[in-house]
C-alpha cells in the first residue's frame, strides 16, 4: 500500500504532464473516504488533520497544511481511518505560491478589481489578492472539501471571500465578469487544460476581457495547451529544498500573463489542434515557448 506521501509524487507526475494515458482527475475522484460529512465534522477533522503553516514563499499567510509533523504525511491512501480520501487542498502547490508571491508584491494587479480564483484548492491565491486590496475575490472549487477549507484558511488569515462549488468551466458566467482570472496549477492534467483552455478563450473574447494570471512551475500540460495564447512571463521563483522534493524536482515557478490579446481566429482551433498534437509537435511548442522567454527567466 503506498503512503499518502507516495500518492503525492503520484500527482507530481501527472502534474509534469505524461504524454499519454493521464487521468482526468478532478472528473473521477472522491472527495471522502467516509461519504459525505458535515461542515462541522470536516472542520473538526482538518484541526485534527493539518497544522498552520506558512507556506515557504508566503510567511504573511498561514494555511491548513498536512506537513511531516502530521500524521496523514505518512498514512496509507487505503486507510479508513482519515476523513480525506484526496487533500489536495492540503498541499500549497508551486504555481499557487509563485501566484500569490506575485500579487502580494505587485498589489495593483488585483486591488480594487473583482477576482475568480478558479480551482481555488486551500484558497491561497484568493487570499493573497484579498490581502492586496481586491474588491471582491471568488474562489471556485468543485471539491466541497476544499471550498470549507478555503473558508476555514479565509478566516485564519482574516479576510472574506466568496466560496463556491459551482463548475465555472461548465456553468454560464455570472452576470458580473471578473477583472481578472486567477489559475494556481490548474494544467497538471491534459484533459483539464483542454478545458480550461476553452473557457478562457471565451473569456477574453469578452468586449472586456478579464487579465489572465496563471502560476505554474512549467508543466508539460500547461506548454502543451496554452500556445495558441499571447502569455509572456512576468515573474519567476526560485523554489526551496523542501518544495523541490515535494513536487518531482521542480526548481523554479513561474507567474504568466496574457499580452495585449489572444492570437489572431485563424489558429484559435484549439479543440481539435491540441487534441491531436504529436509528442513531436509539443516539443516544438516547448522550444518556441522557451525563446519567448525574456532574457532573465
């Protein structure tokens, strides 16, 4: 049986994105290995479960974490006595920590502004765009799990945000659009990133079109997906020991933004384009990525 330690190498594999035979996760996954639970009884269980802990980028914000003091860092995933079958929302991911640095150290990017945090997981970026002036920041998550979590890491670091199950990638847009989308580690999986790849496209064709911020430590699924869209670098990170172990050997995280707009209709065939990339075809990708890289990255 593997330890959940072993599980989350499992993740950070599928997270470096393999070529074929990935696992629509957030589509097949259990949230609970005892059914479904109370809020009162999952928040008795994560106070039982994780300890507070800042994450190494982020010493202002402190979040529910299962850390190698915590007894679930070493339990086995078939174990029946853990409320948590998949706590994802439990680990802050590198892109999310290269995110939420990002905005806590160029405020202006959020304050003011109406916020989605979309696959909000412990709810960390959404944190630290409440933390820099948001107006208003929603975060999205489908996990019920994680959507009490966020409340639970939102009141821990004293703020107020809006939580919701809601599948935004599924779901009509609310009447009032976001000035700007957040998306920590959201293209560890190729099917997802399919998705969410279309769901942006029809967000920034919008006459206003919302700013793009995506945190991501170089996936293959994330430079897989997002060619067709003008996203520059605006920031690197350089990640810690204890990170780089935990996420497959990962170095660095980088903050993308979309530049000025998404390429021109002729190549926004993206449904069938990516669907039928060759392994060939996506190491290109990579390359003419990479030379779009500034100088400094």
């Amino acid at each position: 049986m593997a330890s959940l330690t072993a599980a989350r190498s499992k993740f950070s594999v599928w997270a470096r994105g393999s070529a074929c035979g990935i696992v629509h996760f957030l589509s097949s996954r259990t949230f609970c290995s005892k059914g479904a639970i109370a809020g009162k009884n999952i928040e008795q269980a994560v106070y039982q479960e994780t300890l507070l802990s800042n994450p190494p980028l982020l010493p202002e914000i402190v979040l529910n974490l299962i850390t190698p003091d915590c007894r679930l860092w070493w339990s086995k995933v078939e174990a029946t006595n853990t409320w948590f079958a998949d706590p994802f929302w439990a680990f802050c991911w590198p892109g999310g920590q290269a995110l939420s640095r990002y905005i806590l150290d160029n405020q202006k990017v959020v304050k003011g502004k109406n916020i989605y945090d979309v696959g909000s997981g412990s709810g960390v970026c959404g944190i630290a765009a409440c933390m820099a002036g948001a107006a208003h920041v929603k975060a999205f998550d489908i996990d019920p799990v994680a959507c009490k979590i966020v409340e639970l890491n939102a009141t821990a670091n004293k703020v107020d945000m809006e939580v919701t199950c809601q599948n935004i990638l599924q779901e009509t847009p609310d009447k009032d659009p976001p000035n700007v989308i957040l998306l920590g580690d959201m293209f560890y999986d190729e099917a997802l990133a399919l998705q969410m790849c279309h769901w942006l496209k029809c967000q920034l064709e919008n006459p206003q079109p919302p700013m793009v911020l995506i945190g991501d430590p170089g996936r293959w699924a994330f430079c897989h997906s997002t060619h067709p869209f003008n996203f520059r670098c605006v920031a690197k990170y350089l990640l810690p020991p204890t990170c780089k172990e935990e996420n497959n050997g990962f170095v660095h995280s980088f903050v993308w933004e979309q530049w000025e707009s998404i390429l021109p209709q002729e190549i926004m065939t993206m449904n069938v384009e990516i669907h039928h990339m060759t392994k060939k075809a996506s190491a290109k990708v990579g390359q003419c990525l990479r030379q779009a890289l500034p100088s400094w990255v």
